[in-house]
C-alpha cells in the first residue's frame, strides 16, 4: 500500500482544504511531519485512518469529534485519499456525519455520513462503491488489512508502537494471515475436518445398519426356531451366522418330511369320504325315482281327460275363425250405418245445406249415389270458375300498397331535390366561418410550444411536492427506525460485552470441570485437587457468547441500513423542495390548472387548423356535387309521377273483377269456401251410403260361412261347438302338460330300472363322521406344510441376512480405517493429538515468516541495541488447547536470558518496535503473495532515546530509502528534524486552525 496524495477539509484544525502530495516525498524517501503541540501533525494520519476505515481509533471512547471546531454551519467535512495497492491506483471519498444549515427554511439538519471509492481506468475514474457500507466492503478486499492490522504494520500511531511486538499469539496469526494470505491452510484444515465428520457419520449410520442386520437376524432365527436365540457379541457374529444357518436349515429339512406324511394321510381320508358320498347318492336317486314314478300314475284318469279336452277343442277350432270373420262383418255394417248416418245429419245442419242439395232435404236417403256424385261435380265446376276473381281479391292489398308507396317515393322526391336546393343555399355562411376558425387555429398552434413548456414547469413542481410529502414520511419513519435501531444496538452490544465478562469469570470453574485425580493440573501442576472451582448460575458457554456477538454484529449492520436510509430521504426531501421553487402546493396546483387549460384549448385549436383547411377545400367539391345531385332529383321526380299514375289504374281493374266474382257473399274467398264447404258433405254423405250397401253383402256371406262351418265338426249345433272352443294358449298349454306328464312317467320308469340292476350296501355309511376325519386329516397337513413354508423361508431369509451382514461388516471395516486415516490427519493439522508441537497447520506457516521477520528486525535491533537485545520467536508447547508457535520474547546479551517483551523499557520498547516493524514491511514485501508496503508512518517515540540510540535509530530509517519506501515521521525531537530535510510542516494560523506545506531540501 502506497499514500500518493491526501486532501483535508473541516477535519481537526484544518478549516480549509489542505492537500498533501506524498510522491513529492518519493525521491528522499524519509520525511518528518514538524510543527508546534497541537497544530495537528497526528490529525494528518488521522485523517488516512479515517479516509480509508471511516473511523479515528485515537478519538475511541472520548467526546471528541473530528469535525472541526472552526467550521461554521455551512462549512463541509470530508477527506480525500489517492493510494495504490499493487498495480491499481484508488481514491476515496469520505465525510461523517454533523449537522448543517437547511437548504430550504429555518434551523440545521444533520448531514448524513458518505463516502465514495473510484478505482483509475486510464485518464478516468471508474467508480466501485458511492455508499458508505460498499465502500467498506471494498477497502477491506483491496487493503486486506482491519483498522488494528492497518495501525499496527502502516501507521504506527501514538501509544500503538508495542502492539504488534507484544501481541498474543491469536492477534499475531490474524494480523499474519491478512498480510501473507495463509487462510487457505486453515481452510484446507477445516475440509479435512468437514470430511472426518461425515465421514464419521458414515461409519457411524454403517454400524447402526450393522446392527440394524443382526438385530432382524435373531427375529428371524427366534421366530423359526424352538429354541432361545440371543444377538451375538460383535466379534461373534461371523460365528454365529454360520452356525444358525446350519442349525435353521436341519429344522427345515425336518419339518419338510413330517408335512409330506401329512398330505399323504390328508389325501386318503378325502378318498374315503368321497366314495361314501358317491354310493350315499346313488340310494337317493333310486328313493326318488319310486316315488316319481307312484305320483305320475296316480294321475292317470286326470291324464285322460285332459286328452279327451284337447281333441274337441283341435275338431272346434276351424269354426272359430268363420265366427270371428262373421263377428267382423256385423261390426263393420254398424260402423257404416252409423257414418251415412252422420253424413246425413252433417249436410241438413250446415249453413249451405240449401247450396249442397237445392231439392227437399227429406230426399236425401232416398237419393242414389249416383245422384249424389253428380251433385258434388257441379260445386267443383262451379268453384273452378272463381279463380280468376280470386286471384285479383289476392293481390288487391299489394296493388293498393304499391300505390302508397308510389305516392310517397313521388313526395320524397319532391322533397329530396327541395333539401339539396337548401343545402346549395346554405354553403357561403359556411365557408366564412370556416375561414374565421382556421385563423384562430393558425394563431393557437404558434404559442402552442410557449404553454407546452409552462405546463412541464408547473408539473415537475407539482410532482416535487408530491415527493415531499412522501420524502418527509420516509425521512420520519426512517428517524424513527434509525433511533429504535441504535438502542437495539447498544443493548445488544451491552449484552455481547456482559457475557463475554461472565464467560471469562466462569474460565475456573470450566478448567475445573477437566481436572481428574491422580493427574496434574494444567494451572498449578498440582496432582490434587481438594477444593475444584464450581460451575455458578451464571455460567456463560463459548456458543451463547458467539451468538450474543452475530446478534450484535446483525443489529450494528441494520442501524447502518437504516442511517443510510435516513441519509437517502433526507437527500430526496431537498431536492424536491427545491425543485418545487418555494411555491406552496394550492400556488402550484392553480399555476398548473390554469397552464394546463392553457394548453389544452390552444393544443385543440391548433389540432383543428389541418381538418379546417381539409373542410374548405372540400366545401368547393360539395357546391359542384349538389349542383349534380338536384339535377338528378328533378328527373327522379319525373319518374315518381309516372309511376304512381300506373299504381292507381292497376287497384280499379282489379276491384271490377272481384266485384263480379263474389256475387251475394262479402268476398269471393268467402264464396269459394262456401261452394268447396257444400260438395265436400254431398261427397261425404256419398261415400258413406256407398260404404253401407258393401258392408250389408259382407255380413250376410260371413253368416252362411259359420253356419257351414259348424255342420262339418260333428260336434252337434253351433252352441256345442262354442263349448268345445279352447283359445290357443290354452290349447297349447294343455298339450305340453300331456306331453310333460308322459315324458316324467317314462324318464322315471328308466331311471328306476337303471338304479336297480346296481347292488348297494345295504348298511348306511355315516358321512358325518368321514367327513371330521378328512377335514381334521387336511388341517394338519396344511399346519405341516405352513411349518415347512416357513422353516424354508427363515433359512432363506436368515441366508440373505447373514450374507448382507458380510458384505456391509467388510465395507465398514475399510470406512473405519479410512476415517481413521483421515481423522488422524485433521487432530495433526489442528495441533491436536498426535501432534506433539501442538501447532495448527496455518501457525506452522506462519511462523517460518515470523521467522524471517524476526531475522529481518534482528539485523536492525542489534545495531540499534549496541548488541544487547535479539527478539526471538517462542514455537513451545502451552497449556491445553492453548494456540502455540507465534510467542516473541526478548534475548538479553547481558544476563544472557530471555525474558518477555513487556519487560523492556520504553525506550527499548520503541527499538524493538521498530525493528519489528521494518522488518514485518521488508518480509511482507519480499513474500510472493504478501501485500506491499511502500509507505510507513511512525507517530512520536523517538523521544525517549539518548543521541546515541537516536543516531543508530536515524541510521536505519535512513537505509529504507534504498528499498524504494516512503517513511513519514512525526517528532519533536530538534536532532531529527535537523538531520531530515524533507519535511511536511504544519503551521499554527492566528485564529487557531492549521494549514500544512511541502519542504524539500534546504527551502
């Protein structure tokens, strides 16, 4: 990391802006920072701390702003850094937060916290972070460096210098691992962890599944055997699995045996049983038969009868139908009678029953049917002769709308070329008007842009007030959250602190839980233990302190969210007034109707110039087309007359026919229906009387065919031979009972004579008995075979078990020795067992390069030492779970002991400090990988050295310059600023404040 320039406004003593330019330091290389007490030499580093991390660790815990006392209320502050980190040049931005004149009314407002990063892309400056959150997130990835890293290697402030010199071993590593970038052996150490552990919970999901096996093995062999069966010892199981199949398999074979004697004894009880049941119904067939065969003949004269009925009724039957076709014939006579005889009454009701028959009505049953049919022949012909008439009473009601309609098309003609004439007349008053509008028109689309731009004016104010309206709420609400977050905050931060003091008061009663009789303890070495330290209420565990601290680091992170919000709002809150002009809204809102108004009724206007040129070229084209249209109107007209002159004489034609045609009556229609009504009864009453004389010979030849009929039956008169009549269902059933009757006598009979010639035995077999012994000889073959089945399947089961058992105990005998292997590797590079050195991978690292500072800060420490002190890096084992290998003592040639850092003086602290920290640069920059440091800041010390001391020290700092650094020192020490000649001075002004000035050489 490399200082190029630094710019200061409002920071500390500097009012104005004040800037630094480093690279004029770069050809001496060493420069001194001189002026008076508290001109501000310390604010100049200050200043870099703040630029960079936002924060002055020298001002922690104390009331003391960085904004200076000499800014008034309109005065900015803010920093600006230009720095290089490896190839790429950077500069950030950064202000705090203080409070402000308004912009807008009466009063302050606070100014929010900014700060904005750019890294340089040619001659411009590409931004990477315009918020104060991403801007620190991307100064830690570029300077990989905290504040307290930063302060310990770059700028070594005041009261700071020892930090890194006597630093435990856990600060030591953070600030190493940030500077050579070994966070990837821990890494590797944590994935070599991540895969003992699942590799562990394989083995042990592997050992469950073991059990899982043997555990289903001895419900097998219990269930299946008679036997006590208990789950072997794990070294046992091979054993035991061979074993239980064996004896499994023997049971198996054992009890496949007894069910096969089972089935066979089962198979001759079901013999036995069955020819019993075959001869036990033989004798029931035979009992049945005789007592068919006694039942049938005991009907036999039931039998004759029926026989005897059924030949009458087959000798009746032919007359049945000469009755039936009699009995039809006499229907159909009735019929007839009744319909001439209804005719009749139908024509002398009817009104043209004197049109139908002109003769004495009396006459008519006595009238032949030719007469009748002669009648009916001269209605039709009389009818026929009305068509014409007819026709024209049809088209009458046409002929007169015709007519009408004619009539109509003559006035609408008449009107239609009286409404063209009108509209002919009409055309010069428009045309005027037309042309008064489009100048209107003309003179609106010229100011038409002028109000467009006063409405754009009056709406972006309108729209600021609607945002500050919205700006105001939000500004609110986000005070609100801001002032809720903060004291979330704190109590947050309060409780991380109060747990991580009782978790530190609860460390003795923690080491006292691991104490064991008989073996040392890791404090005092003692090997008794009478009175161990005991847990109390309050007893705080490392997890409830590390969940206290990322509840407390969620809280800070959601304050500086809400302050950023506050920021925004208050932001947008400004410019929206000042974009609403100072106007208030009912101003505004008027200013806007009435511009709006404005321009929308010249916006109309001028919309309408290009239709009102469009509508006076088209009023010439209409004065020509209404010329043309009354001209056409006129022969219309001429036309119309003619046609209704031919509509009229059409109606009188056809009123004389129709006045000829329907002579008494009031239409012809009605005439003609009339004439059609009276023929059609002369025709009915003809039909009917010629229907009755062919009905009459009918019913008198069907009586002479049943009297013939019934003669040739010999059965006697025509009464017998209805008494001997069967209907044919009758008949046919009566025949199958007769058929049925002698087919059962028969078929029994046979089925008697058949049994007969069998002997059977004569004694009775008892079937419930045979029956018991089958279905209790079957029962037991079945629990045999069930006995074998399962026996069979046991061994197959056990079989497969045993079988899977072998293969998941052999894959989970090399999972354990993998996870061993594995295991082992990760307690080693945890500094765990079997680690001897008790050093975690990533500290075995790091130490080789505290290895190399140390050598490097030793070249320098013994010159400026005289010889006398040499630092030395500690790499011993410690207590416990104690991190080891990056202690640092001091080696005093004198006593020729080593003693602690903290033992030195201050003056001696100073050296060693320095050399430490000369040497930390040379070796970080030397290390592939490593950060560079170009620039070092050293703040006082130098005061507490003797001459000769203070030569030695000048001596080293002045060989840096060889190695392209740049050093700044900040010293009241006369001797120093003497021999330095490049120089930043900071000059006290009379009102208080401070400037800074660049001095090279002698000038």
């Amino acid at each position: 990391m490399k200082a190029l320039r630094l710019e200061i406004e409002g920071f500390g003593p500097y009012l104005a802006r004040q800037t630094v330019d480093f690279r004029a330091f770069d050809a001496e290389g060493l420069f001194v920072i001189s002026g008076k007490t508290g001109a501000g030499k310390s604010t100049i580093l200050d200043a870099i701390t703040f630029a960079l991390y936002g924060d002055v660790p020298r001002y922690a815990g104390t009331e003391k702003s960085i904004r200076s006392h000499f800014c008034g209320e309109e005065d900015p502050t803010e920093v600006v850094l230009d720095f290089e980190v490896g190839t790429e040049t950077y500069r950030i931005r950064r202000s705090p937060d203080y409070e402000r004149v308004k912009q807008r009314g009466e009063g302050t407002t606070v100014q929010p916290a900014e700060a904005q990063l750019w890294v340089r892309r040619g001659d411009d400056w590409e931004a990477l972070a315009m918020k104060p959150r991403e801007a620190g997130q991307e100064i830690a990835r570029i300077m990989q460096l905290t504040p307290e890293q930063f302060l310990q290697v770059i700028l070594l402030a005041q009261g700071r210098f020892a930090e890194f010199l006597q630093a435990g071993t856990d600060s030591r590593l953070r600030l190493l691992r940030s500077l050579f970038g070994t966070q990837r052996f821990e890494e590797l150490t944590a994935h070599l962890r991540d895969i003992a552990r699942q590799r562990a919970r394989a083995l042990e999901a592997a050992d469950a599944g073991l059990e899982v096996l043997v555990s289903g093995a001895v419900a097998v062999a219990a269930a299946a055997s008679p036997e006590e069966i208990a789950a072997p010892a794990p070294a046992e199981r091979e054993a035991w699995f061979a074993a239980t199949v064996e004896s499994l398999t023997g049971l198996a074979a054992r009890l496949a045996g007894a069910a096969a004697s089972a089935a066979e004894g089962a198979d001759a009880a079901k013999a036995t049983l069955t020819e019993a049941r075959g001869v036990e119904a033989q004798r029931r067939r035979l009992m049945e038969a005789r007592d068919k065969v006694g039942a049938l003949e005991a009907r036999a004269e039931e039998h004759a009868e029926d026989r005897s009925r059924l030949d009458r009724a087959r000798r009746a039957a032919p007359v049945s139908s000469a009755m039936e076709a009699s009995q039809s014939a006499e229907a159909r006579l009735a019929l007839a009678t009744e319909r001439r005889d209804a005719a009749l009454v139908s024509l002398r009701s009817a009104e043209v029953a004197g049109l139908a028959w002109p003769g004495h009505a009396g006459d008519l049953p006595q009238a032949s049917v030719e007469a009748l049919r002669a009648r009916t022949s001269e209605l039709a012909s009389e009818r026929g002769s009305l068509a014409e008439a007819l026709e024209a009473e049809g088209r009458i009601a046409s002929l007169e709308q015709a007519r009408e309609q004619a009539d109509g098309g003559l006035e609408a003609a008449r009107e239609a070329r009286s409404h063209a004439q009108e509209q002919l007349a009409a055309l010069p008053a428009r045309e005027q008007a037309l042309r008064t509008e489009l100048d209107g028109a003309t003179a609106a689309a010229a100011r038409l842009a002028d109000l467009e731009d006063a409405v754009a004016r009056e709406e972006k104010a309108a729209t600021a007030h609607e945002r500050i309206d919205a700006a105001q709420a939000t500004l609110q609400a986000a005070r609100e959250q801001e002032a809720t977050a903060s004291a979330r905050r704190l109590g947050a931060v309060d409780r991380h602190d109060a747990l991580l003091r009782l978790r530190l008061k609860s460390q003795a009663a923690v080491l006292a839980g691991a104490l064991e009789e008989g073996k040392p303890c890791a404090v005092c070495g003692s090997t008794s233990h009478p009175y161990p330290a005991q847990p109390t209420d309050a007893h705080v565990t490392d997890e409830a302190v590390e969940e206290a601290r990322a509840f407390a680091d969620r809280i800070v992170k959601e304050f500086e969210e809400f302050q950023d919000r506050a920021a925004a709002a208050a932001t947008a809150l400004e410019v929206a007034q000042a974009e609403a002009g100072g106007r208030s809204r009912e101003e505004v809102t008027a200013a806007l109707t009435a511009a709006v108004e404005a321009r929308d009724g010249a916006k109309a206007a001028a919309g309408r110039k290009s239709a009102l040129e469009s509508e006076l070229e088209a009023l010439g084209a209409e004065r020509e087309r209404l010329g043309r249209l009354i001209e056409e109107r006129g022969t219309a007209v001429e036309a119309a007359q003619a046609r209704a002159t031919q509509a009229a004489a059409a109606v009188a034609a056809a009123g004389e026919t129709i006045a000829r045609g329907r002579g008494e009556h009031p239409t012809v229609a009605a005439r003609a229906a009339a004439l059609e009504s009276a023929r059609g009864l002369v025709d009915a009453v003809a039909g009917a009387s010629e229907a009755l004389g062919s009905s009459r010979a009918s019913a008198e030849e069907a009586r002479g065919a049943v009297e013939r009929a019934a003669a040739a039956t010999g059965l006697g008169d025509l009464e017998a031979v209805r008494a001997a009549l069967l209907p044919r269902s009758e008949m046919d059933a009566l025949a199958a009972r007769i058929e049925q009757h002698e087919a059962d006598l028969s078929g029994a009979r046979a089925v008697v004579a058949e049994l007969e010639s069998v002997p059977l035995p004569e004694e009775v077999a008892d079937l419930v008995a045979l029956e018991s012994a089958a279905a209790e000889a079957d029962a037991g073959a079945k629990e045999a075979a069930r006995a074998s089945s399962d026996a069979a399947s046991a061994v197959g089961q056990f079989t497969r078990l045993a079988e899977n058992h072998a293969v998941k105990a052999a894959s989970t005998a090399e999972a354990r020795e993998r996870h061993q292997a594995v295991d082992t590797l990760a307690n080693t590079l945890e500094g765990k067992e079997p680690n001897e050195r008790r050093m975690r991978l990533e500290s075995f690292v790091l130490a080789a390069r505290l290895e190399e500072i140390v050598a490097a800060a030793n070249a320098r420490l013994t010159t400026m030492s005289s010889g006398q002190y040499l630092l030395e890096y500690d790499d011993s084992a410690q207590f416990r779970n104690k991190q080891t290998g990056l202690e640092l003592t001091i080696a005093d040639a004198h006593t020729g002991r080593s003693r602690s850092t903290r033992s030195l003086s201050g003056g001696e602290t100073f050296l060693a400090s320095l050399a430490l920290a000369l040497g930390l640069a040379e070796t970080v920059t030397a290390a592939a990988g490593g950060i560079q440091l170009d620039t070092i800041f050293i703040d006082e010390g130098f005061g507490s050295l003797d001459e000769d001391t203070l030569e030695v020290a000048m001596s080293t700092l002045d060989d840096l310059r060889d190695a392209g650094r740049t050093v700044g020192l900040i010293s009241h020490v006369e001797t120093m600023k003497e021999a330095i000649p490049a120089k930043l001075e900071v000059v006290k002004s009379g009102d208080g404040s401070s400037s800074v000035a660049v001095v090279l050489g002698d000038g």
